[in-house]
C-alpha cells in the first residue's frame, strides 16, 4: 500500500494495550473481536481488535489486492471525523506486533435486536419504532451529508447508549461517494441538531456495564459476489440513475436492497431500503423477505411485495414506500421526514428526549464483575481463536481446490444456484 494513501491522513491518538484493563470478550467476527475495556481514568470502551498475520499473510501470499487494509483504514477514517450523538467516536488506536485494533465508546443497553426480544411478543409499539426510527433518520442523513453510505443496516448494529438513545456501529461495509449529492431527488439537507451538552456530559460521566449478549448476522463482504439475473429476469433490465454509484456486493443477506443483487450499482438509497426491513422487523419480528436458504432469500427480495398484515396505518404505508424495489421510485429523507409516521416528530428535538423507551440501569452484580475480573490477554486471545480457524480454513480450501480438480467454472455455477454456499460466519465486528 501507498503509504501517501488517502486513507493515511487522519491522525488519531494512539492508545497503549497494557494501559487498558480488559474485562471481558463482548464478541466476534470473520475476523477479529470486540472487548470491554476499561481505562486509567475509569471510562469503559470497546475494543475492537484483529490479528495483524491474519492481513500480513494475504498480502504476502498474493491473495489479497490490499482491500482489506484499506477497509481497516477506512473504518479509522470515518469514525475519526465523526461528531454526532448518534455515532461513536474513536477514542484512540492500539497497534502491536500481534494485533490493531480500535477503541470506540461502549453501549451498555445493548442492541436493539437483543431489546426487540425483550419485548412483548418480540415487537415493539409504534412509539418505541417511530423513536426509534427517527433516530436513525437523524443518523443516516448525516452519513450521507458526509458522503458515507452506511450498507450495514440491521438491529445488531443499532446500540442503546447510557442515556437510551440509540448509536450505529460497525462501518466495515460502508463505503464513500460524493456527499454533493446524498440523495437521488433530495433537494436539500436538513440541519441536525446537536445533543445538548449537560446531557452528553451526563452521557459521558456514567459509568456502568452490563453484558452485551451479541446476536449477530452473517456478513456478505465485498468479496462476495452473485449473478442475480437468474435470480428475477423481469427485474434485471430495470435502470437506475447513471450518478455516482458502488458496485460492490455487500451486506447481510435479509437486509439487501434489490440493486446491490441485480450489480447495477447502488448510492445512498440501499439504507432507506434498509431502514424499511429494520422497520417491518421491529413491527413483526421478523425480516420480510427471509427464504429458507440465501437463492430463495434473494428471490423474494428481488420479487415479493412485503406482508404488510393487520389495518393500514401510516407505519406499514412507510415501510412501503421504503421497500420500493426500483430506487428511483423508493421514498426519499426530506419525504422521509415529512411522512405521517412522523408528524409528531419534532426533529429539532428528538435527541433531547430526557425519556427514552428504554434506559439501561447498572446493577450492583456487573459493578462486582468489574471489580473482580481476572485480567485477559489480549494478544493471546485473538491468536488462540483465530490461528485453530486459519488452519482449518487452509485445510479446507486444500481440500476443495484438489476435489474440484481446479474447475472454476463449476464452482461458480454450484454457488450461484444454492448447491455450496459458503458457511455463514457471525458478523460482529467493523474489520
């Protein structure tokens, strides 16, 4: 890599590992792991870390075009230029001979996947989703005001901060366009208002954990790739905007928007496809277009209308229009905001609100966790679980490269219609 690289130029505080006091795993990923850690001071972080052989070894074997240190680069950069209550802050870098890793700020509510199950019949009322919901708004549309367009939409990736307000993690599949343009037919940006700073100075003087039970989905990294036109020909030939657009095949399976499928480049849209899916979640505890396996998934994606059941009402009237299927046609943020869903919001304050549904409350026996927990090695701990993994995994690509007898062709076609997908791995953290 070049080391004059774009991707270079934000200078974050570096942060050394052995001042941390690390509590314990908070999860994992494809490729790396997340900790709650403590500093000197007394503030607990999240630590995201990944094993430095693990980029080193693709680079060195040729296998890798430098992607994957770039995402890493990329997740630094925007976190670093981040200054929104709805969006973490990146407290500092730890870099070793073993591993890198990023300190960001720690949600003690968990994520809203986790609170959705908590629920009564694992749904909630229209006034937690419109709270919610409008958050998100608020989130997204600064994304894209910054040229971010997030593609990671889901509950998992949605905390619940101190204070109940919500905050979007993992930035691993986002990718940056021109921010001139957010919005194919948004006409202007709204102004986002900014927490007041009593609360986020209380937001930041709490100090309390509880365990963050980590239900994750798999991950569709942009090295993934499908050809959808089997999947919907009567969709294949729609046409989309020819502005500024990605064309990599990222995201969790459930949450695609059609035009990533089809692979005929995505913007800002995708996350308004996916605030209606994490909509419609929330309302029927469960994803709208879920198939008994990724084909059947991607089909109905592709094909199906969502099944808006029970009377009409002007949330499952959002949902629709955000499940439009050609974004053209899907609702934009100024229309968004403008919705009947919304009418109540009051977006100037919204993120003031002293109430949330939900405020996480510290308990005396997670403060005993704390206080009583053997240290952890950090190092060690990300080398114990992902060099059993690399190995199995060079044992198995062995396998598979001397059973197809080098037929690449074959192999692509056996993935494209179902017969050998790959084995989905819980998604978690932003490497």
């Amino acid at each position: 890599m070049n080391d004059g690289d774009n991707y270079e130029k934000p200078e974050v505080p570096s942060i050394e590992l052995r001042s941390l006091k690390v509590i314990s795993a908070l999860g994992r990923g494809a490729k790396g792991l997340v900790f709650l850690v403590q500093t000197e001071d007394g503030e607990l972080l999240a630590l995201k870390s990944i094993l430095r052989a693990s980029i080193e070894k693709k680079k060195a074997s040729g296998n890798s075009d430098g992607s994957e240190y770039r995402r890493i680069c990329l997740e630094r950069d925007v976190l670093s230029c981040f200054q929104h209550p709805l969006l973490p802050k990146l407290k500092g870098v730890v870099s070793t001979d073993k591993i890198v890793g990023y300190a960001i700020d720690y949600c003690p509510g968990g994520d809203l996947n986790s609170l959705r199950k908590k629920q009564t019949e694992k749904m909630f009322s229209d006034d937690s989703i419109r709270f919610y919901a409008a958050e998100l708004v608020l989130a997204l549309e600064y994304l894209h005001g910054l040229g971010i367009v997030y593609r990671d939409l889901k509950p998992e990736n949605v905390m619940i901060q101190d204070n109940g307000h919500i905050m979007l993690i993992d930035f691993d599949l986002s990718t940056k366009l021109s921010p001139q343009t957010p919005e194919i037919r948004q006409t202007k940006t709204a102004k986002l208002p900014q927490r007041s700073e009593q609360t986020a100075l209380k937001s930041k003087k709490k100090n309390r954990f509880s365990p963050l039970n980590k239900c994750c989905n798999s991950g569709i990294s942009p090295e993934d790739s499908i050809h959808s036109a089997r999947l919907a020909p009567d969709l294949a030939s729609l046409e989309f905007d020819p502005t500024e657009k990605s064309n990599s095949f990222v995201g969790t399976e459930e949450y695609l928007a059609p035009e990533i499928i089809l692979g005929h480049g995505h913007d800002f849209s995708v996350d308004w496809w996916c605030l209606g899916v994490v909509l419609y979640e929330m309302l029927y505890g469960t994803t709208p277009f879920r198939g008994s396996n990724r084909k059947e998934t991607f089909y109905r994606i592709l094909s199906k209308a969502p099944d808006l059941v029970g009377e009409a009402t002007s949330l499952r009237d959002l949902i629709r229009k955000l499940l439009e299927k050609d974004p053209k046609q899907r609702i934009s943020v100024d229309e968004i905001k403008g919705h009947d869903f919304f009418k109540s919001v009051d977006w100037d304050l919204i993120m003031q609100l002293p109430r949330p549904p939900f405020i996480p409350v510290p308990s005396d026996e997670n403060v005993n966790i704390i206080e009583g927990n053997e240290e952890i090695d950090v190092e060690l701990f990300v080398q114990g679980v992902f060099k059993v993994e690399e190995e199995e995994d060079d044992a198995q690509c062995k396998k598979s490269s001397q059973s197809n007898d080098g037929d690449e062709n074959r192999n692509k076609e056996a993935w494209v219609e179902g017969i050998n997908y790959p084995t989905q791995v819980d998604k978690f953290l932003v490497f």
